[in-house]
C-alpha cells in the first residue's frame, strides 16, 4: 500500500485537500485530520519531519502557509516521501506558477487530477513532472 | 486568478471560496458550510442546469465533504456527471465519486456501466479517467465486468492508459488475488515495457507479489539489477531526474524489491553488490533525495547476505547521518543503525553518543525511534539501563496507543534478559504501576506464577527473600493512589498468599491493607474478590496455624456488606470465607494448605472418591445411575418418578424443580446429582471453590443433608466456573524458569554491584560524563569512554562475565563480538572472537586502564602493555570521529543548505562557529576529549550566546 492519505493544510489547521488512500468515513476523516493536525503543527522546524501516530507515519513538509501531511505505512522510506512531497510542489508550481495556497482552493479539482496521475492506489506511479501535467493541460485545452 | 482557460468559476464559487479561506475559526468555516449546504440542496435539483454550472457545483460538494460535512444529497449528482460527454466534465464528475463514494455503495452499480462504455473509448483521456475510477470504485463483485476491457487496455498505444491499466489490475489483485491469480504474469511482462513509467509503475504491484512470495520470482533478480544499474547510470529520460538524481524513486522500490529477493539468498546476492556498491558511490549526500536512495541502499544491504564492503559503506553513511545536524538525517541514521546491527552488532559501538544524545532529544519522534533502537540492541547486560529508561519514558507521556507498545516491550525484554527475579518484579511493578490498565492480562499472571514458582529447584532460601520482598513492595505501593486494577489483583494474590509466610506482617496488617483495598475500589468487582480470596486465605492459614483469628471490626463490615452483595460471586465468596473460619484446624489445613498454589489439582473425573457413598446408598434401595446414551425419555421419566416417589417426604417445590429441563452437563454425571443441585440454594455450601485438594473431608450427618453437600462439592469442583486464583495454572511454567532461571544466585549479586554503577552517575552534574556512563552501561563491554570508578568497571566487566559464562549461547555471543574491538574484528561477521582476550582484559587492574585512556601519550610506555595499547588507538578514533563528525555536519548542513533554497528552512544558521573550532582543536587527545566534552555539555548546537565556550575551544 504504502501511501494512505495525502492533506494539505494551512496553518489554522484548515483542509485544503484531502485524499484518502483507505476507505474511511466521514467521521473517521474528521477525527484523524484533527489528531494529526495538531500533532504536526505544534512541532518546530528543528525537529523531525516525521511523526509516529498509531501503527502508521506522518511525513509533513510547510512552504508557507501551507502544511502537507502524507500518511505512510511504517516501512515506507521518510526521506523520499518528503521528497515526494516536494516534487509535488514543483509540478504545482510549474503549472500554476509560484503555486500559493488560494491557487489549489480555486482549482481544487486540478490538484486532484495532479495527484490521480502522481499516485494509484497508494503507490507512487509517476514522477516526470512532464507526464504528469500532460493531461491536466489537454483538459484545459479541450475544454 | 480568476477563470483559466476552460476552468470557467463563476463569482459565487469565487465567493465562497473567499469565505472558507477567511474564516477565522472553526465555528465560522461550520457556518459557512452549512449556509451552502442549504444553498446547493435548493439549487441542485432544479431543472436544466448547464454542465458548467454543475460542475461547479459538484466541487462545491467536494468542499463541503472536506471540511467534514454530509454532502451525500448531492451523490446522485456526481454520479450522472460521469455521463457527460465533455472530458472536463466526465474527469470531475469520476473524480467526485471516487472522493464521495466507497466501493460498496449502492450508487456504484450505476457507475460502472459508465465505466464500462469509456474504457471503450477512443479518447485516451476518458479511458485514463475511467480507469482512475477502476481503481477507486470496484470491489470484487464487480471486478469481471471491467476485467476484459483492462486486460485488453494493458498493450493500449498510449503508455499513460498501459500504466493505468496496470494499476487496475494490481487493484484487482489486491482486492481478490484469486480473480486474477491466472493474469500476474502481465506484471512480468509489462516490467519490460519501453516507457518507464509504465515500468516504474508496474514495480509497485510486482513489489507485493514479491513479498508474498520470493521464490517464484528469483529468475528477474539479474532483470532487476539490470534494470537498476542503467537507471543509475542515467539510461532514463531526463523527465526522470529529481535534483540531479536519476529517476530516484524508481531506484528506491527497486532497491525494495532486491532487498526481498536477496534475502538470505546468497547467490542472488551475489548479483546485487556491484550494482548497489555503485549507487553508494554515486548518490549525491548533499540532497535530501540522494539521502533518501542511500537510506534504501542501507535497507537493502542489511537485509540481502551480508558482504564486508556494503556494510562498510553502509557504516559510513549512518555515521555521517547520525552527526548531522538535521533531525531528518539522524532520525533515518538511527533507523538504519536499528537495521544493520542485527548482522554487525558491533557497529552501535562507535556511535553510543550520537544515541544518547538522540535518546535525550526533545524531539519525540527521534525519542521513539531512538527508544526503538535500544529495543533491537538489549541483551542481558544492558537490560536494567533500557528497561529503566524506557520505564521513566512510558511515565512522562500521554498517549495510550505508544504506552501499550512501550510497556509491552518492557514486559518482553524483562520476561527475557531479567537478570534476577527480583528486578523483574521490580521492573513489574513499575510497569504496573503506570501502564497497569494497557498490559495485557497474561502479564499480569505471569508476574504472579513467577512470585509463587519462585527460582525453582534448590534454592528455597531464595524463594523466600523474593516472596517476603515483593510482599514488602506490595503493600508498600498500596499507599498510593488510584492503582490499576490488575495490579491490584497481583497484589491481592500475592498478599493473599505469602502477606503472612515469612512472619514479618502480621495477619491483622495484612487483612487490615486488603479490606482497605477492597474498600477504596469498591466499585472494581474483580479486584474486591481478588481481596476476599486473600482474606479467606489469610485466615486459613492462621486457623491451620492454630492461632486465634480475631476478625478486624472493618472486615467484618466488609463481610457483612459481600454477604448481601448484587453480585452472587462476592456473595458466594464471602459465604466461603465464613464457612473457614467456622472449621476445624485440620479442615482448613486440608482445603488451604499454605503455598500449595504450585501444587497440581488432580481432577478426578470419574468421581472414583464417591464410590463409597453410592455403594452405600445403592444398598439403601437408591436407582443406580444409567448413562445418558442408555437412557430413552420414558426410561427417564420413570427414573425420575421412582426417585420422585423415594423420596416422598420432601415437598412440592422439588417436584417442580425436578420438572425442570433435562441434564445439560456431561453424560457421566450421576443424575440425582445434577437434579439436587438445582435446587440447592446457594447460601449452604460448607467448602469453597478454591479448594487445592480433590479428596474432601467427608462430616458424618444425617443422610439427607450430608447428601445434599456431596453433591454439590462434586459438580462445584468439577463443572463449575473457573475461579480468580490463577496461581493454579501450572501449564507454561518451565519456559518461564528456564528464562528466568538462568541468571541464579550468582545473578543477584552482579545485579546489586551493575546497579551501583548505574545509580552513581545519577548526582554528577557533568553532563558528558553522565551520558559517557550511559553509553558504557547500554553499549555495554566498551571501555574506551568508560571513566567510572573502578569498582563500577570491575563490576561491569564481571557481570558480563558471569552472564557469558553461565548460560544462553546467544547472550555469550553478543557479549563476546561487543568485547572484540573493531580493528580486531575478522571479516568474517559471524565469528564470535577469542575467549581469551576476554579473561585477560579481566585480569588488568582498571586503574591502570583508566590512566591509559585519560593519557593516550603514555600508553606505549604503560605496564599493562598489549592489552593497553590495543585500546589506545580506540579513544584515538573516537576523537576523531567526534572532531570529524562535527566538521561533517557542518559540511554537510550548508550544502544541503545551498542545494535546497528555495522552500524549506533547514537549521543550518546557528552552526558556522563550530567550523573554525573543529580545526583548532589541539594535537593532545586528552585536551580536546576535555573540551568535546565541554562542547556535549553546553549542547549540541552552539549558539553565541557561550561565548566562554568559544573562547575556551579558540584560545
């Protein structure tokens, strides 16, 4: 599995994207987003960019206002997560240049079509910034 | 911002929007959402809305469901959504399903006909998009509509739609691994396709059916070295480079993957070492992504058969995470180091202060991590100093879900390096103490098997001193407040059991501390009966002991209050314990024999003991017993009318009872038994459950009632339900004495003289030295940092001494590869070393070794010679490393500094004065050990605000 959610938010704690890997509900969603919310942003840039919760990890990563938290199951590898997480970034910022906050709110869609083509099942699938923005631009295109 | 392109956003979404990313709090988002919620509930299902506008409104969903409210009155939307012809519009309406919807709703079945028609489609965008929903919304019920289609989609043209395709299918495949159990081999055909992407993605499925099951996949080992070494080799489009590194997470799972095949496969081994021998040549350490391939390749050369000059590498490359500066890199440091110790235990040895001073971290994470490394590396001599630690740990936080995990590992390395009983039940009760209500039950009946079995065979003498001690702890720790309960109900068997053995407490104190248990935890029912057991057990032990029993005025009012208790097991039990005390000296010592609760209950299920008794009755005219199989309905009732008329004298209520459903216990049971017993009431037993004998004391009545009683003792002993007494369990007990055992007399003496050690260091205000001390007490046989008193080195060296001599094989070998210095250490890693260095570095006078550590110039001159002057280079190295390892971090930190710019805000500012300090520091080891030590003890990182310190380390 590997990857089992990926969020953003900002530093109020407020969901700016949400994916979820696993099936879970509604409140389950809620629960674990405040847990984890909290847990990460009470912490300092000093300290690690992973923290334990339950049987699983979180690898979070700020530009910004900004917080991306990614949930991985334990064997996965922290630092090419964090890694991911800013390649992520990149392939954002090269499609809506200088990427902010506001941009993934008003085209929220697009940053889930990026992350469709970034991420299957929990796996990471694609990692050329180039496949991966193709077919978001040929909608825009086409439409 | 405003509309891009086809995106078309109209001002109200805009709006909204706004007023999400404005809201200042929570209450004020909620507001905001549920004013949409009416909005869209009113708008959505009016006539004739344009595509766009839906569209928009879909997304307006999608945030609803994202800031946690129900939007599933618009499902139904999304779903027809899918429908549309425009591509834009399709892909939002797949992608809102697919967030809104999990696999087993009911709409599902209206989607996958859609899905079905766009897998056919010519579009490869729509076919991408419906294949994005494949792998979100079929479950295994569905799986054969759509399989054909995908099967056929995986040599599509396009490599975006092969890569998808092969998604779906390990969807499938993990979704019911039978339904394509026949259509793997794809996964092995696509790994050779010409697009690496559709390769790197076909990794991922290939990686589970790996771990599933390694050895059909052995013959793509040489694949996937090839494929690894031209990714290395920078063979893939440039589109696949990350800062400079040539398709980096293709080169992790692969590196994943041959970590499984190479597992304990030396020939495919073998074959991996060139190619990842080359990646750790190549990988750029001064990004966060070169890190993270070489972090893999540490993953993968200690999990594949070990070769010398990997490990090697891989030795390199943890020490320099471990000096740097960054939490990330020493946090993946430690990690590592927990992997490659298990094959080169020795290597934790060079890094004991970087440990420590993450174990002392304030950051968690890097604690837990940290904490998770001592775990791997415990053994016998270093038990105490982890288990104590980590036992102070578990105290200092908050969340449940770790401190199981922290207390059951306590639990596990106690039950297998304890060094003597005594520090178990020590360490126990710590744990109890502070986690009782989160370890596991069968702890807790552990902890009481071991008071009761004791060291075992010849040392009663022993076995004594630690009952008397923990009964001693016991009702010490009773005076705290709030216990957990199953602690209490540890505490109440042992104080039930040996409170009164050695004499010490008398039975007044100790049923006093039970009724006041009992009576401050008066709404825990288990541990109220644990509490009146021990007291009925107290009481027969001093009526055994044929001492007067006077009953304390609280207990009575215990007795009184159980006695009319709603629940029957307190009032059965407090029946019991009056019952004993009315009996005899010598009933009592026949039911409660003192410290029988090793003994075995025989069970004796023929009732052999009532032979006598039928005898007797038989030929007073009583029905003899016919088995249940001989036994037709007529037959029964007639039985029971003969019995019915035998018994004439009695009245009409039994008759009623003998109405009552059949036997539903074993055939074997004598049927008037079981009949009496049901009406028996229950206030009239004469003999407790708990009783440690099958052969009772039959009292000589009258017929009726003495009849009466024997069969309810027969049916109670034999059917009834299982008491509290858990002592009576012997079934596991050898594997709990030979672990425990182990360490026998000897043991505590070694345990006294380690704790010492450990204790002495506790008032040093020097910090180095505290944490110097720590190292030598977890990393065990290491004397190059060791600066204790000699009694404390002595000690230590005997205990490991002792431990190597008197059992385990695996506790001797560890001690002995710990002893073998590094240089010494042979090639081979699964060589223990010599016996004998051991003995004569046992022999030296730990004065002298310490003179020869603190003063490295006068070490080839020293008496002790050889075993001295092998040590010398050590504190040399450790010098070195110290000063180099700071140097490191720097260079590494400003690099990393350099090389990622842009987002992130790296500590990196503070560390440039310790650049000038490495370099200065003078060419006499035991100055600049001095001044290291300084440095470890103004902290790690240096600020200007010590500018004592510099002056001191420039000067």
């Amino acid at each position: 599995m590997g990857i089992r959610f990926i969020l953003m938010v900002n530093k109020q704690g407020q969901t700016r994207l949400a994916q979820y890997y696993e099936w879970l509900t509604l409140e389950e969603r809620r629960a674990l987003e405040g847990e984890i919310v909290r847990k990460c942003l009470a912490r300092n840039e000093q300290q690690c960019s992973f923290v334990e919760h339950r049987n699983y990890k979180i690898v979070y990563r700020r530009y910004a206002s900004l917080f991306f938290l990614v949930g991985v199951d334990n064997d996965e590898n922290e630092l090419a997560i964090l890694e991911f997480i800013h390649l992520l970034v990149e392939t954002m910022d090269r499609h809506f240049g200088n990427v902010c906050e506001l941009d993934i709110m008003f085209h929220l869609e697009k940053a889930h079509f990026m992350l469709e083509e970034m991420v299957m099942n929990g796996c990471i699938v694609e990692t050329s910034k180039a496949q991966i923005l193709t077919p978001v631009q040929l909608l825009e295109k086409t439409s | 911002m405003g509309s891009q392109g086809g995106f078309y956003q109209s001002k109200e979404f805009l709006d909204l929007v706004k007023s999400i990313g404005e809201a200042r709090s929570k209450a004020e988002e909620d507001r905001i959402v549920l004013n949409e919620i009416e909005t869209l509930k009113r708008r959505i299902s009016e006539p004739d809305i344009p595509k766009r506008k839906m569209k928009e409104y879909i997304i307006r969903l999608v945030y609803i469901e994202m800031l946690g409210h129900d939007a599933s009155f618009g499902y139904i939307h999304a779903v027809k959504m899918t429908h549309d012809d425009s591509l834009l519009v399709k892909r939002t309406g797949y992608l809102a399903v697919t967030l809104f919807l999990n696999e087993d709703h009911d709409l599902i079945i209206l989607i996958v006909n859609t899905i079905q028609k766009d897998l056919k489609s010519d579009n490869y965008l729509v076919v991408c998009a419906a294949l994005n929903a494949v792998c979100k919304l079929i479950n295994e019920e569905t799986i054969p509509a759509v399989l054909p289609q995908v099967m056929e989609l995986l040599a599509h043209p396009k490599e975006a739609v092969r890569k998808k395709a092969i998604m779906a299918l390990h969807r499938f495949y993990q979704k019911s691994p039978s339904s394509v159990s026949h259509l793997v081999s794809n996964f092995r055909k696509r790994l050779c396709d010409n697009d690496p992407g559709v390769m790197g993605a076909t990794l991922c499925p290939l990686f589970e059916l790996i771990a599933r099951d390694v050895n059909s996949y052995k013959d793509l080992v040489i694949s996937f070295v090839s494929i690894l070494k031209q990714v290395a080799e920078r063979r893939l489009s440039k589109a696949y480079d990350y800062h400079q590194m040539p398709a980096p997470f293709i080169q992790i799972k692969l590196l994943k993957i041959l970590a499984l095949l190479g597992s304990g496969d030396k020939q495919a081994s073998e074959n991996m070492y060139t190619v990842v021998g080359d990646i750790f040549r190549k990988c750029d350490s001064s990004s966060n992504i070169g890190n993270a391939v070489l972090y893999e390749c540490i993953c993968c050369v200690s999990s594949i058969y070990p070769n010398p000059k990997l490990l090697e590498s891989a030795a390199d490359v943890i020490s320099r995470f471990l000096k740097s500066d960054s939490h990330n890199l020493k946090y993946m440091g430690i990690d590592a180091l927990g992997r490659l110790i298990k094959i080169s235990p020795e290597i934790a040895e060079q890094h004991q202060l970087a440990v420590i001073d993450c174990l002392e971290d304030p950051d968690d994470t890097l604690k837990r991590k940290t904490f998770e490394l001592l775990y791997k590396m415990t053994k016998s001599t270093n038990v105490e100093v982890i288990v104590d630690r980590m036992i102070d740990y578990m105290i200092s936080i908050n969340d449940n879900h770790y401190k199981t995990e922290i207390a059951s590992r306590c639990v596990e390395l106690a039950e297998q390096f304890a060094p003597s009983n005594q520090w178990f039940i020590q360490t126990m009760n710590r744990v109890f103490e502070h986690a009782g209500d989160l370890v596991n039950i069968k702890v807790a009946h552990n902890l009481m098997r071991l008071i009761a079995e004791g060291f075992g065979e010849d040392d009663d003498n022993a076995d004594t001193k630690l009952r008397s001690s923990a009964v001693e702890s016991y009702l010490r720790i009773l005076g705290e407040p709030k216990l957990p309960s199953v602690f209490l109900q540890v505490i109440c068997w042992v104080l039930g059991e040996y409170g009164t053995a050695d004499g010490m407490f008398s039975a007044s104190d100790i049923t006093g501390k039970l009724c006041d248990v009992a009576e401050a935890y008066s709404n825990d029912e288990t541990v109220k009966a644990y509490a009146t057991t021990a007291l009925m057990k107290i009481y027969a032990f001093e009526i055994a002991a044929r001492r007067k029993v006077d009953m304390l005025p609280e207990c009575q009012s215990l007795m009184e209050e159980l006695l009319a208790s709603h629940s029957t097991d307190l009032q059965q039990r407090a029946y019991e314990l009056q019952a004993v005390i009315g009996l005899d000296a010598h009933a009592v010592a026949c039911i409660m024999p003192s410290d029988a609760s090793c003994e075995d209950i025989e069970v004796d299920r023929d009732l052999s003991f009532l032979n006598d008794y039928i005898q007797e009755a038989i030929e007073k005219g009583a029905q003899p017993y016919i088995p249940e199989s001989e036994r037709s309905g007529m037959l029964n009732i007639s039985n029971f009318r003969n019995q019915d008329h035998h018994e004439a004298s009695s009245h009409g209520l039994r008759f009623e009872a003998y109405e009552l459903p059949k036997p539903a216990v074993q055939s074997r049971i004598p049927q008037t038994l079981i009949a009496s017993t049901e009406i028996v009431p229950v206030p009239e037993p004469m003999y407790p459950r708990e009783s440690y004998q099958t052969t009772m004391p039959s009292i000589p009545s009258d017929a009726g009632s003495a009849e009466l009683k024997l069969r309810l003792e027969g049916v109670q002993k034999k059917w009834g339900r299982s008491t509290y007494t858990p002592a009576t369990s012997t079934s596991n007990s050898t594997s709990q004495k030979t672990v425990n055992g182990t360490s026998q007399g000897d043991g505590a003496s070694t345990v006294s003289s380690m704790r010492e050690t450990y204790d002495s260091r506790k008032p040093q205000v020097e910090v180095s030295h505290e944490k110097q001390k720590l190292a030598a007490s977890l990393f065990g046989g290491s004397s190059k940092t060791e600066k204790s008193p000699a009694t404390g080195h002595k000690a230590a060296k005997a205990s490991s001494h002792v431990v190597e001599k008197s059992h385990v094989p695996k506790s001797s070998l560890e001690v002995a590869s710990e002893k073998a210095t590094p240089a010494q250490q042979p090639p081979d890693l699964l060589d223990l070393g010599e016996p004998t260095a051991t003995s004569t570095a046992l022999q030296l006078d730990p004065f002298k070794q310490l003179e020869g550590l603190l003063d490295a110039t006068e070490v080839a001159s020293a008496v002790n010679g050889a075993p001295a002057a092998s040590r010398s280079p050590d504190i040399m190295a450790l010098y070195a490393d110290t000063a180099a390892g700071i140097h490191n971090k720097n260079d590494a930190d400003l690099l990393s500094g350099l090389s990622n710019p842009s987002v992130t805000n790296m500590p990196g500012t503070t560390a440039m004065p310790q650049v000038t300090q490495s370099s200065s520091k003078g060419p006499n080891p035991k100055d600049s050990l001095e001044k290291d030590a300084l440095v470890r003890q103004m902290g790690v990182n240096p600020s200007s605000q010590n500018p004592n310190l510099f002056k001191d380390l420039l000067g």
